[in-house]
C-alpha cells in the first residue's frame, strides 16, 4: 500500500497537472505569506520608531531607553565623546583581564576563542548583588571599518556555543551594537545599543534600574580610563584612524 501511494506521489510529480497545481498552492498561499512577513515588518518597524527617553547626560554622555516590544525589557543607547583613537578603543574592549576595571560590576572576563584577528569568542561574569544572583554572558564579537573611517561591532549571543557546568544564570544577548566615529586621532564618538535578559527570576523593573545604572558607571569608568590606557600607544595595521 506504501509502494502504491509513493508511486502515484512521483507520477504527480512527473505529470503536467502537478506544476499547475503547485503554481495554484503557491498562489492561494502568496497572500497569507505576504501577510505574515508584512505584519513582522511593521512590528520590528514600530519598534524602531519608539522614541528614546533620556535617562541621564553630561556634556560628554547621553544614556538613553526605550521599551521593546511588550517584553518588559529595554532597550539602551550610549553615546558619548571618548578621549581615544579608534584602534586604542577596540583594543582597550579586547584586554579580558583589565574588563573588570571598567565594565560595572564584572567580576572577571576571560576569552574562549580568537577565531580571526577581528573576531572574539568570550566570556564575562558578574558579581552577585542583592538580590540578583552572579550572572555570565556568553559574546561572539566582530568588527569592520566602513569606507567613511567609522567602526562598527556586532555583538551576539553566544551561550549555545560554550558549556555552562557551574549551572551559572546566563544573561541572554538579545541585541548589542557598537558604532565608533571618529572626530580626530585622539577622540572618538560611540554609539552603543543593547538589549539583554538578564534570566533567572529577577524582576524586570529592577534589572532595567540596575542596567541603566551599570552602563552609565560603565561609559564614565572608560572616559576616566581611556586616555590614560597603554593600549594608545599600540595601532592596528587595518585600522585608518582619522
């Protein structure tokens, strides 16, 4: 009987009924199809005209949010004018060790994987700060120079690529980027946006509190740092700074 029904199914299929038939079905589904992906597109479009709300700036930083989706969670964006050449920065970003001296309340940082010499595999670790309990993030990294001098990274989720045997509660990378611009050899414009879950069962409203915190802690950490760290003395050959 399963011979049967198989033979008849690649007789359709060699017949010239089946391409007008298939011709019909992608037809009759064009339209749900078309539908799906343009209600997707308005929702991601809709996300990205929410408007920002200032949380905080200076003259050198802004640091703003905005809700995503019906999530619960945030979105934030960084800006701020940094004393730094563009290799200087990104190499001050790749110095695992000194992570800790500078992103707000990281415990220790420590890489997995240099799969190329403009892409990372890495770790980093939070302390435990009640009442939210350690944390680590998993990152895959990468960046590249645009015609205009600028340097973009993008940052994503690497949890499924690395072992997790203490059982640590992983932060969940939902989105994360870095835009570098720029203004002379020595100072440089950031943009940096990211939205992540911080897991376990930590109340949203309070892990948005401590993240706005955490990032502005953490853009003034790097102006006091930056100026001052090794790493601008040390270029990198691909990089043109301005």
């Amino acid at each position: 009987m399963k011979a049967k029904i198989k033979n008849t199914l690649l007789n359709m299929m060699g017949s010239r009924c089946f391409k007008p038939f298939i011709l019909g079905l992608t037809i009759l589904l064009s339209p749900v199809i078309s539908s799906s992906l343009l209600a997707a597109e308005a929702a991601s479009q809709k996300v990205e005209d929410t408007p920002w709300t200032l949380w905080k700036e200076t003259d050198k930083l802004n640091l703003s949010f905005r809700p995503y989706k019906k999530t619960g969670l945030i979105e934030i964006q960084a800006q701020a004018r940094l004393p730094s050449s563009l290799s200087g920065f990104l190499l001050f970003l790749q110095d695992y060790p000194l992570i800790p001296n500078w992103l707000d309340n990281a415990k220790e940082a420590y890489l997995i994987e240099q799969v190329s010499d403009t892409e990372n595999l890495f770790v980093t670790r939070f302390k435990r700060i009640w009442p939210v309990s350690e944390r680590e993030m998993v990152i895959r990294s990468r960046y590249w120079q645009n015609p205009d001098l600028s340097v973009e990274l993008a940052v994503q989720d690497a949890s499924h690529e690395v072992d997790n045997p203490l059982n640590i509660i992983r932060i969940k990378l939902i989105k994360a980027h870095w835009l570098l611009s720029p203004i002379s050899s020595k100072e440089i414009q950031i943009q940096h946006t990211i939205i992540a879950d911080p897991g376990g069962s930590v109340p949203l409203w309070l892990a948005n509190k401590v993240s706005l915190r955490s990032m502005w802690n953490t853009l003034n950490a790097m102006d006091k740092q930056l100026s001052t760290s090794p790493w601008q003395q040390m270029p990198i050959p691909w990089i043109r700074e301005k």
